[in-house]
C-alpha cells in the first residue's frame, strides 16, 4: 500500500506531468510547455487595435495554431504586446460562435438552415425591397474590423453589382473625423508620421488621448524615448496617460478648440511662427492669424478653465522651433461636436510652426480599429476605391477601367453617413439592412433609439462571428462568417504600414471568409461575371495595387502578402519604381518613413491649408435637472470596444471592470450620496444606466465619467454630430446622480471578476 502510495504522490509520468514540463521551443521562441510546442511559426498582423502589432503564431502538427507570442522582428511591437495581443486566439474558440446560417421563424426564434437557402433567401428579399422601394431602400453598416480585400469587395459588390447607393461602416464612429480633416488640410487622408517620432519627440502633446490604456504598445514607443521629453496631455480627466505626464491640463469639456486658437494666438505673440515654411507651403494663414488674435488668453482662459499662466507654460513648451513638437490625438477629438476643425486646428499648429515632415514631429492622428485606414481608403463609401471621388467622371471611367466593368454602374455621388442612413430608415426610406462585423445595437450613440428604428426593417441580415451580440439577435438572417485568424489580407495601421493577415484556424462548421461569402452572394445575385478577377484575397491585392497607383498612398511596388511579411510590413508610399531594398531590414533596423519632408503635400497648388472656424457650444449643457457632464473613454487595456471577442477571454475579463461603473469625485460623491462601491444611477434625458460608483478625484468636480464598452453608456449618450465628418459625439452629455437600491444593480455589476 505504501509503495502505491508513494507511486501516485510522487510521479514521474502522467497527464499532467507532459502538460507542465518546460522544452525548448525551437524558431527563437525560448522554453514552452510540451503540449504547446510548436511544428513551426508564422506571422500575422494583431486584428484590434490600429497599432499594427504581429505576433508570432505557433503551428501544431496540422498547422493550425496553438499559441502565439509577440514577434521580436517587427518594427511596430519590438517583441511587446498588450493584454489583447496575447489572447488574440481565445475568441475563435468561444461556444457562441455562429457555425451556420440562421433564419429568424415566424414564432420569433432562430433556426439553422443551408447555405444555399441562405444565399437565395438574401438575394430574394434584398431584390424585392430594391424592386418596391428603389436602390436607396437597402443600405449596408460595414467595419473597420476585416481586411483590406474583404472591405474593397464588399464596397464594390454592393455598389457595382447589387446597386446599394448608401454604404457606411463603423469607421465613421471613431476615425471620419480624422479623413476629413486630413483631406481638407493636406489634399488626401494622410497620416504623416512613423512610430519613431515617439521617441524622437523632445515634446509630445496628447490630446484627447489616451495611449497607455488605448495603445499600449504607442505608449512603450514613447517610454523608450531617450531625448527626456515633456509629455503634455490635454484632457478634462486625469488619465493613465496624464498621471504619467509633464503637464496635465485639465479644460473644461469640450473647450479644446477654443485652447487651440489661443495657444496659435499666444505663438503669433511670441513670433514662434515659421515664417518661411509657411510663406513656402502652406495657404490661408493671414486669415487664420488674423482670427486668432481674438483668443486672447484673457478670453481662453475663462473658456477652458485653464489659468493664463497655464496657458503661457503651454506655449513656451511648444514655442520653440530649435526642439521636435510632435502632436497627438484621437477619440478625445474625433468624437465631438466640432471635431474635424478640431484636428485641423492640432494641424494649424504644427503648420504654423514649421513641426512637420521631420523626425519627433507632426499633426498625428492615432487610429482606433486595427484597419480603419483600410477602410478609409477602401471602404467605397464617402470616397471612391482608392480615394478617388464619386462627383468626378474621371474618377469614375478611371476604376471603372481598372476593374473592366461600365462605368455607369459607379454612383456619381458619394454615401450617406452612417447617422443619415439610421435616419433615412426612420423616415421609412430604408427598408433593408446588411450590417458587417459591427455591433450598432450595442455601440450606436443614443442606443435606444437604434432599437426602435432596427424595428422598421422589413429585412435586417447580420454577417459576424457570433450569434449573441445584440445586433444579432434582431437580425432576420444571420451569416456565419470567419474571424482574425482564419482569413488571409491585409491590414493598415496608424502609420500608413500594410501588414499581412494569415490564416492559422480553420472556420468553426460552416462558417466562412467575409470574402467568400461575398463571392457566393455575387454569384446567386447574378453579377458574378464582375468579379471573377476578385478569386481570391491575394488576387484581390493586385487589384487594389492598380487602383493605389499614381496616388498619394501608392503601394504598387508591393509583391504580395509573403512581400509585406518579408519587409516587416511596408508604409504608403510604395510605388512601382521605389527601391526595393528600402523597406527591407537592414543590420537589425527597419525602414521607417514619414511625409512630408519635401513641403509637399497633396492639394492641387501643392500647399497645406489653413482650415477654421468659430468653436460652437457644447449642444448639450448641464442643466438644473442634469448637472453633471458625463465623459466616456477606453476603460482598460483588456477591453476592445464592445467586448464580442475579449468577453470570451477568461484572462482579460479577469484584468478588466465587469458591468458598468462611473467615476465620480469625492465632493459630488457625498452630495449626491454614494460610497465607493456603492450602486449608482446615472440618468440623462434619453435613458438611465445602473453602475458601480468609483471615487476618485481622477475626475473634476461636476464630471463623472464611465468607460465606453458596456452598452448602459450609449443609453446616456447626446446624438449630435460634427457637420463635415459625421462622427457622433459621444464623450459629453449632461446627466443626473443618484444611489441606485442595491436590488436594482444587477449582480454581474461587480468591479472586477471573481
């Protein structure tokens, strides 16, 4: 018995002893687990964020991947990756997974059905829809979440073979202000800068920014500056990155544009303009300096909450033409109600003073999804493939003979934007709805609303990975479709770098590629014979190669997919006759390049513009009813928008918040009643959300502010709009405080996971 005993105590053998034991990894991967040894690796591209990361994907015996680890030769991560890059894998394996096509019954549930029932049931309501309303009755709501190929033929597809007029994706909530911005300034949607300019930067200014919670990988770019930078961050709230900062200011909501013109106005004061830059480069600055004059610190200060000695320690900081000022923004921005002439102003700094097309330096907008920059050159949506224009019959007859189909099936106008196409099924103008790898019913502002617009379609089909989120389960017809992993593409990332996506899992059941159910619906639509060249993704990239060149973001010179994994991904511009050896690796470094150098840009004079206009009010103002303003924002590295794939992760739901909580500080906490933990109801005009309240003097007295991805937020949030992007502005509202009875929290409402 004691024999036995000491046998099973003491093992040398078993299950769990060949789970645990350490080997060496091979392909440079160091010691791991026995059971997770890796046949062989290859790389892909991170599919959240815009950051751009890749990782090194382990191949079983079968290759299909086991693990994965955050690639040491890629000039984006440098080896790192966040939270989410590690756990990239875990969502394909998540039991909701959609795995066939379903119908939604008369009785109100969902049934499995085939593929090609599927397909005819698509083709047939969608037709009959068009045949009894018009083109403009279907509409689609796309993302910036598939690859660059799946998003050119769906933009294609839907305009050119099924005759959709009005296509939008969920890149206009997070990055149209930054398109527009950038097309009005500098003639095309370009990003000028290379991650470098992180740590080249002797002051880096983030505004509305949040990059070491949002882009953590930016953010170790920035620690690894070794030029002992300022860090400035503008923000009502006193975030991860500003804990971190030189400076902090902390404005009032809202006020960042007014901030804006009185730092241009406070330059012009101390003759810190560039004035042979800007005589050389740029247009419209005598009027931008004449209206700036009115922004006396005097008058900003009041505006933003700012004191005047604040203002002046700002500009001192970003006054000095000898050091490299590198400016940074993204949703802080993006989503207001003013935004695109919020960035333009970011722009008019950089302009004025000479901060651009050089090392440390720029007007540098941070990408949210991992290929919004995809989208927006693209999407075929507000801008033709490949940011050419729908109004221009050149443009047109231009992809039209690179596709080798009438030019008289392109649109001679341009999409309605996402809000406008809500609207339009509202008024009864939309009858059909196709929405793509996005999630409006969870992440549209005002949700509410959404739901009771999604009831008007006639026919609402959903093409994603899961069947539970909550667009799905309204949906008529719902399409299994493939994740990151097991499609092939490409992807863009913030800094203009292509990088390719590989297939390392197979589909679950009979789900497949967005880019194969796209092909299977031009066949049973009848427009097939427009899309043979599209038989592939790869093929697909040689089309959009053709489409890029001559543009401002050609990458004709690019091979293939293998030709972007070789050269650790490859930045536009890349034309047909660059230098091939100049974006290959080279005694351990990469090629990085940014814009701009040569003062050129892409307007037709040649010159930069300056874009202003007068800063507007806050649509919505704290009233007596709503003292409050409501901010929102990322709430933790482990998160990704609406949770659909990170949820499915046991490791980062265990490293971010459950449910909702909202931030208040510690004077309108015992005003209004709540203890730390306690339960919180937060009101506006359009909705009430329950959350955990969270004391902290983070925040400002009069904000509270709660983390963007549990959908109880978007029932607060005020639906207004910019006037030139279109982008919603969800990060201020006025909203009411009060103790909510603890029955009425929901217990999954918990700070943290157990």
């Amino acid at each position: 018995m004691k024999d036995t005993l000491d046998r099973l105590l003491h093992a040398r053998t078993g299950v769990m002893t060949s789970e645990l034991v350490l080997r060496p990894g091979d392909f440079g991967l160091g010691r791991v687990p026995a059971r997770l040894a890796p046949e062989g690796t290859t790389s892909s591209i991170c599919g959240f964020c815009s950051t751009g990361c890749s990782l090194k994907i382990h191949l079983g015996a079968d290759g299909a991947a086991v693990n994965l680890s955050p690639n040491p030769d890629y000039p984006v991560n440098l080896g790192m990756a966040c939270p989410k890059g590690w756990e990239a894998l875990t969502p394909l394996a998540a039991p909701d997974r959609a795995t066939t096509p379903l119908r939604r019954l008369p009785n109100g549930e969902l049934a499995p059905i085939s593929w090609t029932e599927a397909l005819d049931r698509f083709c047939r309501r969608m037709k009959d829809v068009q045949a009894r309303h018009g083109p403009a009755s279907v509409a689609v709501l796309s993302t910036g979440q598939i690859v660059m190929e799946e998003m050119a033929l769906l933009g294609a597809l839907a305009k050119f073979g099924l005759g959709v007029k009005h296509l939008d994706s969920n890149t206009r909530q997070c990055m149209a202000t930054t398109h527009v911005a950038y097309k009005e300034s500098f003639g095309f949607d370009a990003p000028p800068f290379t991650y470098a300019d992180f740590e080249e930067s002797d002051v880096l200014v983030f505004i509305g920014a949040n990059p070491c919670l949002a882009h953590p990988i930016m953010w170790q770019r920035v620690m690894q500056n070794r030029r002992q930078p300022r860090i400035i961050v503008v923000d009502p709230r006193r975030t991860e990155t500003a804990a971190a900062a030189w400076r902090h200011y902390a404005l009032r909501p809202k006020s960042d544009l007014t901030l804006l013109y009185g730092l241009a106005h406070l330059l012009l004061v101390r003759g810190a303009v560039d004035e042979a830059f800007v005589a050389a480069h740029t247009e419209g600055f005598a009027g931008f300096a004449d209206f700036v004059r009115a922004f006396t610190p005097e008058l900003v200060s009041p505006q933003t909450g700012l004191s005047v000695d604040e203002l002046h320690e700002f500009a001192d900081a970003i006054a000095d033409r000898t050091q490299r000022v590198s400016f940074w923004w993204t949703m802080g921005v993006n989503q207001s109600h003013e935004s695109t002439r919020t960035a333009q102003a970011i722009v008019n700094l950089a302009l004025m003073t000479g901060q651009i097309g050089r090392p440390g330096t720029g007007p540098n907008s941070i990408t949210g999804q991992c290929n919004a920059m995809g989208s927006r050159l693209f999407g075929n949506a507000t801008s033709l493939l490949g940011g050419y224009a729908f109004e221009k019959a050149a443009d047109r007859a231009h992809v039209a003979g690179i596709l080798g189909i009438d030019a008289g099936l392109i649109p001679t106008e341009k999409s309605i934007a996402y809000d406008q196409i809500l609207d339009a099924i509202d008024r009864g103008e939309v009858r059909a709805l196709w929405v793509i790898a996005t999630d409006p019913a969870h992440s549209w502002i005002h949700l509410n609303r959404f739901a009771e617009i999604a009831a008007k379609l006639e026919f609402l089909v959903v093409q994603d990975m899961f069947t539970t989120t909550s667009t799905a389960q309204l949906a008529h017809l719902i399409l299994p479709a493939a994740g990151w992993g097991e499609k092939e593409g490409t992807f863009i990332n913030s800094e203009r770098r292509l990088g390719a996506v590989r297939k390392v899992a197979r589909a679950p059941g009979e789900a497949l590629s967005d880019f194969r159910i796209f092909q299977l619906i031009a066949e049973r639509w009848g427009c097939g014979p427009m899309f043979r060249r599209w038989s592939s993704p790869a093929a697909a990239l040689q089309i959009l190669k053709e489409l890029s060149r001559g543009q401002p973001c050609d990458f004709s010179g690019v091979r293939d997919h293998a030709h972007l994994a070789e050269c650790g991904g490859i930045q536009w511009p890349f034309p047909a006759d660059s230098d091939p050896e100049a974006v290959r690796p080279a005694h351990g470094k990469f090629s990085e390049r940014r814009l701009f150098a040569d003062g050129k840009f892409f307007r037709p004079n040649g010159r930069a513009k300056f874009a202003f206009d007068p800063p507007r009010p806050m649509p919505e103002q704290p009233s007596a009813e709503f003292p409050l303003i409501l901010l929102t924002g990322r709430g933790s590295s482990a998160q990704w928008h609406t949770g659909s794939r990170t949820d499915k992760s046991e490791v980062l739901r265990r490293l971010a918040p459950r449910g909702a909580t909202v931030e208040v500080h510690p004077d309108d906490a015992a005003r209004y009643g709540l203890a730390d933990g306690a339960p919180a109801l937060v009101r506006s005009a359009r909705g009430e959300a329950r959350a955990t309240t969270v004391v902290t003097a983070t925040v400002q007295p009069g904000q509270v502010f709660m983390p963007m991805h549990d959908p109880a937020v978007n029932r607060l949030t005020f639906p207004s709009f910019d006037p030139h992007s279109r982008q919603p502005s969800y990060k201020a509202c006025a909203v009411c405080l009060a103790p909510a009875p603890a029955d009425r929290l929901p217990r999954r409402h918990q700070l943290f996971a157990k």
